[in-house]
C-alpha cells in the first residue's frame, strides 16, 4: 500500500510535469506592441465596459438576411474588413463611383456612391456601370482614431497651404464636407458655408466616427439605423436593423482604441531611417507629431501621439488618378494616410503587404515609388539614396 507521503509526492509530480507540458506546447502571448487592439490607458470602469460591447459588435457580431444584411452588401461585419483592427485585404476592397468632380453629388440613378458587390441568396450582387470612372478602397486599421477625431479643426487648418507660399512643393488641403442631418456639431468645428473638415477615409469624406461607422452599416452591410436609414438597394427609408446604442458602442470602441506601439524604436536602423525620412522631406505631410486638447473622454486629453499624417489632401499626381472623388476633393487629391501601424500591416493581410488608397503596392518602396505630384520630389531623393539608406528607411516605417 502506498504511503500518504508518497502519494502526496506523486501528485506534486505529475502536477509539475504538467504544467511544463503546458509551458512548452502553450505560445507565448504576442507583446502589445505587436498587437493593434486593445483599449487606450485609464479608461473607467463604465468606459471598459462599452468599450467591451463596441468591441463585440464590431469584432464578433456577425449579420445575416434575419437580422439585417443586404440583401446587397460588400462585408457581412466589421471585422471581416478590419481584422484585428488592421488593414484589410483585397477580397474585402470597397468600390467608389459616382462623383466626378468636386462639390458635386454622388449620381445615385447609377448605384453610387458604393459597389454592393455581394448579394444574400435570391438577389444579384451590383455591377459596376460600363465607362463610369471608380475607386477602389483597400479598408484601413481603425486604431488610434480617436486621437485622429480629438483634433482641433484649426490644428489641422495650421498646415494648409494651399497657394503653396513657402515654396516648398506641398499645399496640403481639407476635404469640406456637408455634414448628414444627424451630425453632432462639437466646439472645435470650425464650419465654412455650412461644411465641415472631413478626417477619415482616403479622400477625407467623413467627418467623425459617428458618420464613418452609420456610413459603413448602411454601404458596406446594408443594415440601416436612425442615423442612415435608407435601404441601398430599395432607396426606401426602413427601420433600423441596428440600435443606436450599437451604434454609439461602435463609435466608442474606435475612440478608444489604443495608439499603435512602435517596435525597436531604438535601434540605431531605426534612428537613422527616421532622420532620412525627414531628411528628404516626408514629414512635410507625413506629420510625426500631434497633441490632443482636453476632450470629454479623459484618455485622450493631452496626449501627445504621433500617427505621421497632416489628415490634409495633396495632388498625388496623375498616376493615382482614378477619375472619381467625394466631397470637395479633386480627383487627383488623396489624404495623407497614418502611417502608424504600417509594419504590422501583413499581420491582417495575408502575409504580404497591400499599400496605397487600393492594396495595388506590395511593398513599402513599391508604394513610396507610387508617390508622384507634391510628392514627386521627396520620391525622387528617395530613389538618389544608396541601397542601405533605402534599408534603413524602411526598417524605420516597419518599426512604427
């Protein structure tokens, strides 16, 4: 018979040889910085909790014909176009078309302003019409966009120069957008004949999260709300197949997502890519570094973060013309996309890189080559520098 002692002795055996077992077959946890998610430091208690059920909706809820999508749509949730919070892929690319100039109307007797290229059983996905100029919009990460939103207007107005009269090439522009009904006008707006400065999408067209997100229901899911709530395909007002309170938790969640964490920011790679990156003149809209005012959610008030965008539009030449705009954006203008984040972008997108407004750069320097316009110079001296400088800027935009 087995003494007490000895079964005690087994059991703390087998218990040990366990949990080793576990140590050896369990990965270890990815390190924040390689992770976009997450919630921004010291939020409340209150605020965790919405932040959770913006997370679950836009991660985890997923929309059938039963309660709500399409019956044309292009994504059936958030999180199939921003997975992980990251860039989306090619598959999951929206279609713009419909606007051709700008200060004009999307031409909605033709479909616009968005593709519906998928349909639930029993319906036909839409069709691009013959001859009808388009864009093509590769989804971005959604992390840090509130501090992107806590902006001042006249922050961002700080770097428009339109005429160009520094000489310097650039003369980055707003988007002035005509803000929808339900748009919630706060007092660091500054409007212009009724419009206000658009923030996010490739060509600026949204002016807060609030229209970005009802927007995306609407077109990229077909689900309607009180904010949008006309159906795409019947162009009938309907009730709202999702809540307000949904809507406002979805809103929250992108306000409140973390900044992305910079990877081997001290290495001396990195250090010196970032100086060559100023050096031949990318900050010029690429701006490092922003400071938040006071803001009614305590996590972002004056936080200095840097997300390297002026959120301005610039010519970027005609080799990105695609011929079709939104709001007051020449065809020819796009934004200056963030550029935080940009090293994890493969994480989301299968492996390999899918830059520029339509996924069509496979690689940081296809995508720097892209560059023309007011960017024609900063490519150009990009291109004059030895292969290692080439390196080391761009082991320095992977590391952000």
């Amino acid at each position: 018979m087995v003494s007490i002692k000895l079964q005690i002795f087994l059991v703390v055996c087998i218990t040990i040889s366990i949990f080793s077992s576990c140590e050896e077959i369990i990965p270890e946890a990815p390190a924040e910085n390689e992770l976009l998610d997450g919630p921004a430091e010291n939020l409340s208690h209150a605020q965790q909790k919405q932040f959770l059920n913006g997370d679950i909706a836009f991660n985890d809820e997923v929309f059938s014909s039963l309660d709500g999508l399409g019956p044309m749509f292009v994504a059936n949730s958030c999180g199939s176009c921003h997975p992980g919070d990251g860039k989306g892929h090619p598959f999951t690319t929206l279609t713009r078309f419909g606007q051709t100039s700008p200060n004009t109307s999307p031409d909605f007797s033709i479909g616009g302003p968005q593709l519906q290229n998928s349909a639930i059983p029993g319906f036909e996905p839409e069709k691009l019409p013959d001859g009808v100029p388009f864009m093509k919009f590769t989804p971005p990460s959604v992390t840090g966009l509130g501090f992107l939103a806590a902006l001042t207007d006249a922050q961002i107005l700080q770097n428009v120069d339109s005429l160009d009269e520094d000489g310097d090439g650039i003369s980055g522009v707003p988007n002035y957008i005509v803000p929808p009904d339900y748009f919630e006008q706060k007092w660091f707006h500054q409007p212009i004949n009724g419009k206000i400065i658009g923030r996010f999408g490739k060509k600026a067209a949204a002016i807060d999260l609030l229209q970005q997100t009802a927007s995306a229901y609407n077109q990229d899911m077909g689900v309607t709300s009180t904010f949008e709530p006309i159906d795409p395909f019947s162009q009938l007002s309907t009730d709202p197949e999702v809540s307000d309170q949904t809507i406002r938790d979805v809103v929250f969640y992108l306000r409140t997502l973390k900044a992305p964490i910079p990877r081997a920011e001290k290495e001396s790679r990195t250090l010196r890519g970032k100086q060559l990156f100023t050096d031949i003149q990318c900050t010029s809209c690429h701006i490092p570094e922003w400071t938040t005012p006071e803001s009614d959610i305590d996590a972002l008030s004056n936080k200095t973060f840097y997300p390297y965008t002026d959120l301005l539009l610039h010519d970027m030449g005609p080799g990105l013309d695609d011929g079709a705009t939104e709001g007051s954006a020449e065809t020819y203008e796009w934004r200056t996309p963030p550029l935080w984040g940009l090293g994890l972008a493969p994480n989301s997108q299968g492996g390999s890189f899918f830059l520029m407004h339509d996924g069509r750069a496979r690689s940081i320097e296809e995508a720097i080559i892209l560059h023309g316009g007011e960017a024609e110079n900063s490519k150009n001296l990009f291109i004059s520098l030895t292969d290692s400088d080439k390196e080391a800027i761009i082991t320095f935009l992977e590391s952000l």
